[in-house]
C-alpha cells in the first residue's frame, strides 16, 4: 500500500517505520536508543540526516487512511529521534490509534485542527507550532520536557488530562498556550520545569479535575490568564518562579479549592481575584492575616468580593478568628478606597475602634475600663482639690467653709461618679449631688473662715469639659456595645 501511495519516494527511515507499525515497540531512528545520548539530542535536530527523516504526510497517511490505519498496533504509532519533515497535518483526521513521539524534530509543528485522536504524547522533543483548536482528543494529551512552540487547544475537548511537564514554551509570540474554552475532563498540569515567557491562556476553560502549576516559572511577560475558568478540583499555585511582571488573574473563576505558597505569590498589583470563588483553602497559608497579605497583592482599589469569599472559606475551615479579621478589613478597605464621603468615614471609624465593625462588639468593654478608670483617677483627684463640690446651695456652703460636705450629705465616691456619668440611663444618685465646679481652683483643703476661690479656676473648666467627653463618650459606645451584640450594625 505505501509502495502504491508514495512510489520509489519511500526511503528507509519511512520502511524502518512500516516494519514498526504493527508491532508494540518504539522504533529509533539515530544511531542508538540512548534518549540521552548526544545523537539523539533534537537542539542538533536541523542537521540530522535522511536517514532519520520521515514526511509528515507519510505519518498522516498511515494514521488517518483507514487501509493501513487497521495494521498499527493497538498501542499506536510511536516514532522516537526522528526527523518529520513538513507539517505533521492531523487537521479534520480521524485517528483511533494512539500518536507518541520521543526525542522527535518536528521544526514545522503539529496541526491538529478538528481533529478526532485516541491519544498523543510528545516527550523529550523539539516541536513547532502545536495548533489544536476545536480538536477532540478520547484519551490524554501530553507535551513533556521539550521545546515547543505556542500550543493552542481553543475550544478543544480532551478527555483525558492535559500535561505540559517540563515543557518550555519560549519566544513564542503573544501567546505560550490558549486554553480558551477548552474543556479538559482531567487535570490540567504545568508541572516541574514547564517555563513560559509568554502568556498561559485559560479564560473560559472547564477543568473536571485540578488546574496545577506545580515547580513551573513564568519568564518576561509570562502569566496565567484563567478568568472565568470553571476547575472542578483544587487550583494549585505552588513552588513557582516568577518576575515582578507576573500577573496570576482568576478574576470571576471557579474551583473547588486552592493550595498555594506565599513565596509564589505575585508582586503587589498583580493579583487579579475579583470575583474568584473557591471552597476552601486546602493548603498554602490559612491564617488572617497571611491572606490579608493575599488579598494586598490585588491592584488598589475596593471589590467586597474578595473579602467576603475569603472570610466565607476561613469561616468554614473553623478559622473564626481569620474571617472576622478578614471582615474588620474589607471595612477598612471600603473607606480607604471605595470612595466614601466624609460622613461615611467618621462614621465608618466610629464603627471601628469600639466594636470592630460589629464583629468585635466585646472590644466595647475595654473602652468602657478605659474611661472608667481614667474617669475614676480625675474626678478623685477633683474631689480631693475640692474641684468637684456638692450641688445642693447649704451643702455647698458648708463644703467652701468647713472643707466638709454635711455629715447627712452622700459621700462622693469616684469610681460609682464616673460609671454614672458614662452609663446611659442609670441611676447611681452620685451626678446628682456632686460636679465640677469651675469657680475653683487646684489648691489646698479649704480651711474654716478662708476666702472663696479665684473664679477663674482653669482646672475646674477643663474637668468639666472632661465630664461631658465622659457623658458623650458613654452614650456612643454602650448603644455600639448592645448594637454589636445585636448585630444590628454588622456591614454583612
């Protein structure tokens, strides 16, 4: 049939082929079947001779024509150290068998346009341009550790997984790989040495399995584009090698979870996740504020989003702590960058410093000790500099002659003064009888028979100004306190 086909053209690397065809073995085409030895090294691939070379389109025949196609070997065509010259055109071919090629030259690429493959891996080889948009692939496709060319599956189906292992995909224009639409029911895998300099496209692909870029490195402009990718398993973003142009974007994408390592996170400004939803965090750093760090790689400007879905995923992995942290910030985030007016802002710290936003009500109550005590320590010393004096006019007489109020007078005691004046709508009967009284002045116990103070007794005018701070402070963070335990002023 072949002799038929192609005549006296077929020369003996295309017999050493045929010979192979039907059998379950690897034909080698160099001088040895050492994959690393110098022979079969494919960076010399230009000069290796005829006897090594194979047409593309004497594999296309033997692959796609149904005639010979029922003699390959179940397992497949395999070629390894040969030169196939041409375009290896699988375009619009059905191929049922498999397709390997090991330490192969292929400088003109693969076409694998609508195509209909079993399976195909290539390893260890130099490669062109691999197009296989809209190709249907049953089986695995894998491109490992070798040189390729942009590697294009747009709109492909491949039912299997998709490897680039080790592959280097270098200088190859706009794009390194166009996953766009794909829909790969494996893995996905840009594992252990895979390099690009170029972009990585996965915009609209649907992963049935995981998304791994695992030991890779991103080069130049190098970067991963999977926006609104949908991956059914974990998006892995470990051990990987970047440059401070490296932009990882899964704004408006899916996974089931996510496993990353901080040192393989972006430069600040080059992390795109608005939108990104996940289930959980299933390794990588799962602490607050390790992923507030996460989320301050995002370029400046405010989505909730991010905020919420990671406060959503702490909050399910039992990190309780870590999602209210995560909230507290995404408040922050809002007023710093969300474009608040000035009301909302003052409004915005009022919520913050007292209650956390609501999510740290108790934090009230550490206030609440704060102005107490400091309430307790300046109206006791008020009192014993006779600042603070007895309401009632007899009392008050009495107090200014004798230093004393009346023995049936109630006795001024600070620390109940100061609850009372900072507590709402509670009654201790101490405000009642006793205020600071700026008509006098910080000076010795009073004596029988000595003159009235100086009026304009500064200290007295400043503790009472501190008196209504006291009040006013009293009234804004126990409504907060019950409003936080309430969850009435919670954003979310």
């Amino acid at each position: 049939m072949a002799q038929q086909k192609f005549g006296p053209s077929l020369n003996a690397a295309e017999r050493k082929l045929l010979h192979f065809a039907p059998l379950r073995a690897v034909p080698w085409f160099g001088p040895d079947d050492d994959p690393d030895s110098a022979a079969n090294d494919t960076a010399h691939g230009e000069n290796w001779g005829a006897e090594r070379s194979v047409r593309a389109e004497f594999i296309e025949w033997l692959l796609s024509d149904p005639q010979p196609a029922r003699f390959i070997h179940p397992s497949g065509l395999a070629l390894a150290g040969a030169h196939i010259t041409g375009s290896l055109d699988l375009s619009y071919d059905t191929v049922d068998k498999p397709l390997t090629l090991i330490r192969c030259y292929v400088p003109e690429g693969i076409n694998l346009l609508s195509a209909h493959l079993g399976d195909i891996t290539v390893r260890r080889s130099r490669i062109g341009p691999v197009f296989g948009n809209l190709a249907i692939i049953n089986g695995d496709a894998s491109f490992l550790m070798g040189d390729f060319g942009p590697v294009s599956f747009m709109r492909a189906r491949i039912d299997g997984t998709l490897d680039f292992t080790g592959a280097r995909i270098l200088n190859a224009g706009e794009d390194a790989v166009n996953l766009v639409e794909a829909n790969v029911a494996g893995d996905v895998l840009f594992h252990d040495g895979f390099t690009a300099d170029r972009i990585v496209y996965a915009r609209r692909a649907k992963i049935g399995h995981d998304l791994s870029v695992h030991g890779a490195e991103f080069k130049g402009d190098g970067e991963l584009d999977a926006e609104r990718a949908a991956i059914d398993g974990t998006f892995y973003w470990v051990d990987v090698k970047h440059t401070p142009k490296t932009v990882l974007d899964l704004e408006d994408a899916h996974a089931g979870s996510i496993w990353d390592d901080e040192a393989s996170w972006p430069a600040p400004g080059n992390l795109m996740i608005n939108g990104f939803v996940y289930g959980d965090i299933a390794g990588g750093p799962s602490d607050g504020p390790s992923r507030l760090r996460w989320l301050g790689l995002q370029p400046p400007e405010y989505h909730p989003q991010p905020f919420r879905q990671l406060a959503k995923a702490l909050s399910e992995m039992g990190r309780d702590d870590g999602a209210t942290q995560v909230r507290i910030a995404k408040e922050i985030a809002q007023r710093r960058f969300g474009h608040e007016s000035l009301p909302q802002r003052a409004w915005s710290l009022m919520l913050q410093y007292p209650i956390g936003f609501g999510y740290q009500p108790l934090r009230a109550l550490w206030w609440i000790a704060g102005f107490v005590s400091l309430g307790t320590i300046l109206f006791g010393w008020g009192y014993r500099m006779r600042i603070i004096t007895p309401t009632e006019e007899a009392a008050y007489r009495e107090f200014v002659t004798g230093g004393e109020a009346p023995p049936h007078y109630p006795v001024f005691n600070p620390l109940v003064y100061s609850l009372e004046n900072f507590l709402p709508v509670v009654e201790l009967h101490q405000d009642k009888y006793w205020r600071p009284n700026p008509r006098h002045r910080v000076s010795a116990k009073a004596k029988p028979g000595s003159p009235l103070p100086d009026p304009s007794s500064i200290p007295g005018r400043l503790l009472r100004c501190y008196l209504w701070m006291h009040i006013l402070a009293g009234w804004t963070i126990t409504p907060l306190l019950f409003a936080g335990l309430s969850g009435l002023v919670r954003p979310d």
